[in-house]
C-alpha cells in the first residue's frame, strides 16, 4: 500500500471514530442544519451551526469526498483545540477530542 492510500486508510479510520463518538455522546442528528447554516463561511460554520453539526454534515462529508475522488487531503488542520474551547467542560466528550487530536497529527505529518 502506497503513502497516499495509506494516509486515506487512516483519515476514514478517524472520521469513522469521530461519528462513533459523536453517536455515542449523543451529538448526532437527524437533521440537516438549515441551507443557510450549511452555507456559512464562518470558520467551522460557529456562527450558524454547533461543532458536533459541523463535523457531521460539513467536515466528515467534505473528507470522504476528497478520499473518494482521490484528491490531496489537508496538510494543515487543527480541529483539536476548537472541540477542547467548546467541550472542555464535558469530561464524556474526552474520546471524541482525543480522535481528533489524533487526525489533525496525522493529517499534519510532513507527507
């Protein structure tokens, strides 16, 4: 396996993991933010839409389809320390941040 199938091998890893943990910690939807939300250019849609939407409906899709159509992954990430801002009073969120601690140091590694 190649360093390019490798590094997607993995990034869908953690973006499995981070739905996991979202599922458990209750934090999956249903429902689509509206297109409006959908639609903000805030970074990670805060003004319109919480961090646990973001990841569901913009992070994780916008991901898979750049593994699908086998284009470059971001080299520069830090999700990490947002989701420590908004969850660091709520101890049960610690495994989803430590997932995504993980996938911002992968997706950081000089490739």
């Amino acid at each position: 396996m190649d360093l390019i199938s490798m590094l997607y091998s993995q990034t869908q890893t953690k973006l499995a993991q981070i739905a996991h943990e979202l599922q458990s910690a209750g934090l999956w939807s249903t429902r689509a933010p509206s297109d409006e939300a959908m639609a903000s250019t805030a970074p990670f849609a805060c003004d319109l839409m919480s961090l646990a939407q973001w990841l569901q409906f913009i992070f994780i899709p916008r991901m898979q389809a750049l593994i699908d159509a086998g284009q470059p992954l971001p080299s520069k990430i830090a999700i990490a320390p947002m989701a420590e801002h908004v969850w660091s009073e709520q101890a049960a969120l610690t495994p989803l941040i430590g997932v995504l601690n993980e996938l911002d140091m992968l997706l950081n590694e000089p490739r």
